[in-house]
C-alpha cells in the first residue's frame, strides 16, 4: 500500500511482488536510476555557477548542438548502469548506435536493455528553465547470453515493463510505472532521499491547458491548425489557456497534473515528426496510459507503432484522454 512520505526504496521493495517479474533485477535497475538522478541533479542545480552550461561544438546524432550537460548527463547515466552491473544493454538520444553490455561474472546474463533520453529540453539550460531525464525499460527479446542486438530495442511501446522521468526544476522528482499506476517521488536534497509525494497519479479527463509551439503554425497539417483554433474559441469551457515550456517532460508533468495536451505534430519542415519515438514518445505514452490519459500520432496509438530505427521521429500528441480524442477528430476530419 502506498503512503506519503515513504522512500523510493521502501516503494520500490513493498511493491516488487506486484511486478510480474519478481527476480529484484528491475528494482535494482530503478535504483540505478535513482543514484544517477541525484548525480545528475547536483550538475544541474549548480549550472550558473560553474562552467557547465552552453554548447560543446558538437553536434549529436539528432544533428542538434550538443549542451555540456547533455554530455554530462549521458556520460553519468551510462556509467551508473554500467557500473551496478543490471542491464545488458543501452541506447541513448546522444549516441549514434546502442552499446551492448557484458556482465562481469557470466557474459550478457542480464534480462533489460534502456533506452534514454539523458537532458531533454537541454535548450534551456542556460535560461534556468526546468529540464528532465526520459526513460524507457524492455525485457531483451535475444536469447540471454548473447550480445545485445537491434531487435532488443526496436519494440514496440506495449512491450515495455518500465518508464519514467526526472523533472530537475524547483523540486526534483522522479516519476516512474512499471504497469501498475504512475508513482512521483520528490528529493529531499538535504538527505538525498527521494519520497513517495504523489502516489497514483492521473490525468483529468479533460482540462483546459493546450501546449504546442504556435510559432510553427503556419506549417502544421490542416487538423492541428483547426483543433488550435477550436482551444481559442469562445465557447463552453473555453478558450484553453495556453502553456509551452519547451521541455517535454516539464509540459507532460504540468498536463498531468492540472489537466491538458501537448502537441507536437509534423510539420511542413518535420515531415515526420520531431520527437524521438524510443527515447521521449513511447515512454511518455506508457506513463500517460497508466495515469488514465491518452498518447497518439494523431491517428494511431503511439504504443501500437512498429519501429524501424534507432532515432526514429513520429508526430505525438499527449494528454488528458477527451482532449486528445478531440484533437484525433480534427485530425480525421481534415482528411475527408
């Protein structure tokens, strides 16, 4: 049973027998993630005051200018799994391909691969805006004892045990569903313990925030263009308001907590979508069907799509359930 004020580590133990699979391996790797976060959160928190923010001069396999902390982060994330010795293999937003890990005792013994996102929204990093970490859990479907292959990580959404994230803004928490409800932690920095403080969290139904980059309206597809317009018409409970923070995970945790969708749509300039299907979508859209809410390409369900890449985009809209099947029909609707 879940409490308030109850350690990650505590949660974690109490609630492993409701985890189909009970060998303490995943709680393990959650804790492995717990660790880092905290390693990860200190760099973020003292961003201003040392020479950690602003760009490296490279550019990541996404093609986008790579942040020092966006390095920092994926470094410490790689490393902290690698060096507890849970997962047989990784693949991350920042790296070109994945990387196959060898347990020390008996070679690839480990059951879970991870996949990612090490500092979304790191854009915004110099701007002090809040930023966060995605994450994403499989069972390897290669036979155990081999390396690591690509299959292990193109599966689809529905095959995942666990996801979460880390929002570092003016509380960190971590927010995290192995399939039984979305649990949010919050650190207490000055132990450096992570409590329960929103247990089995949801998303209304409905609510009234829209999130979406307005700036690119005019290359949106003709549906997103007429739902935007619907969110600003003076009619029942609307106009929305409007909300876009720019970092996913901070514009999903605000959503689900007071109600809302995000958009981020293909455009005339991202045929595809921008938005990484392994590292940001397929884990968000586990966690927003855990807490009652809804995750689609504006067509289809984000978690039933088959993936082919590594890096593949696809458009993601997200949120609470009725706002999101509004924003389908629209979709639907332009294409008659």
């Amino acid at each position: 049973m879940a409490r308030k004020n109850q350690t990650l580590g505590e949660f974690i133990i109490e609630n492993q027998s409701s985890f189909k699979y009970t060998s303490g391996e995943l709680s393990r790797l959650i804790n492995s993630i717990r660790l880092a976060a905290k390693v990860v959160n200190h760099e973020v928190n003292k961003a201003g005051l040392v020479d950690i923010i602003g760009s490296v001069g490279d550019t990541n396999i996404q093609g986008e200018e790579q942040q020092k902390l966006d390095v920092y982060a994926n470094e410490k994330f790689i490393q902290t799994l690698k060096n507890r010795n849970i997962v047989c293999g990784i693949a991350s937003e920042e790296e070109d391909t994945f990387i196959s890990i060898n347990s020390q005792d008996k070679n690839n013994q480990n059951k879970y691969v991870v996949l990612i996102d090490p500092l979304d929204g790191s854009s915004n990093i110099d701007v002090n805006v809040s930023v966060g970490t995605i994450f994403s859990v499989y069972r390897r479907i290669s036979p155990v004892g081999s390396p690591v292959n690509i299959n292990d990580f193109l599966q689809k959404g529905s095959q995942q045990v666990a996801a979460g994230y880390i929002v570092y803004g003016t509380s960190t928490m971590l927010v995290y569903t192995t399939g039984d409800g979305v649990n949010g932690f919050t650190l207490n920095p000055a132990i450096g313990t992570f409590y329960l403080s929103h247990p089995k969290m949801t998303f209304p139904e409905n609510g009234h925030i829209y999130s979406v980059n307005e700036g690119n309206y005019i290359h949106f597809p003709q549906g997103i263009k007429d739902y935007i317009k619907y969110c600003q018409m003076e009619e029942d409970d609307r106009p929305y308001t409007s909300r876009y923070i720019g970092s996913l995970v901070s514009d999903f945790h605000r959503n689900m907590i007071k109600g809302g969708i995000y958009l981020y749509p293909k455009s005339s300039k991202t045929n595809n979508g921008k938005l990484r299907l392994l590292y940001e979508c397929n884990p968000m859209a586990f966690l927003a069907e855990e807490a009652n809410g809804k995750a689609s390409d504006g067509f289809t369900r984000i978690l039933d799509i088959e993936p082919t890449e590594l890096h593949q985009r696809v458009p993601f809209i997200c949120g609470s359930r009725n706002m999101v099947e509004k924003a389908e029909e629209f979709m639907r609707n332009a294409k008659k």
